[in-house]
C-alpha cells in the first residue's frame, strides 16, 4: 500500500473555551403574552378552514368575548360581530 502525504495541522497555544451552555429564564411580560397571543392568532388564521367558523373565547382586561374572528390586522383583531379588539389588550384568547 502506498503511504500518503500527511496532513498540515496546525498547533493551538491558546484555550478555548467556545462550547458554553446558557440558560435564560424570564417572568413573562406584556411583549411575551403578545407574542403567544400573535401565535395563535396565526394559528387560527392560517390553519385548516376558515377563521369565521371556528369559535374563540377572548379574553380581554374589559370583557370576554365567545365570538368568531373575521379578520386580523396588525394591532387588532375584527369580530364576525363587527366588533375590534386591540391585540395588546388580548389576556388570553382560546379555541372552542
């Protein structure tokens, strides 16, 4: 068998310590309930069927609503009952 050339290595004089493990943990905020809000809002919409027929419960920091969802534009969300709801005051919003 023929013998190969070896292979150039170079030499590391240094420590390297790149391979470090994070863990952040936070109390979930206004921005993360409306990102989980945002999710299943996109959910809704851009799942099997249309928004119109599936029924929500959304709660808000005024009043509960069981209605269905029309439409959804960047900061609020319109009911089949011509009714809009901000999303920021969205607390939690579930399918029935």
């Amino acid at each position: 068998m023929k013998k190969l050339p070896q292979i150039y290595k170079n030499k590391i004089n240094k420590n390297i310590n790149n391979n470090k493990e994070y863990c952040y943990l936070k109390n979930n905020t206004s921005e993360d309930i409306e990102y989980i809000i945002t999710e299943k809002l996109n959910s809704i919409f851009h799942g099997v069927g249309y928004p119109y027929n599936k029924t929500v419960e959304i709660i808000t920091k005024d009043k509960t609503y069981q209605t269905s969802l029309l439409t959804r534009t960047k900061n609020s969300v319109i009911t089949i009952n011509d009714e809009t709801i901000p999303i920021k005051d969205i607390i939690t919003l579930n399918l029935k």
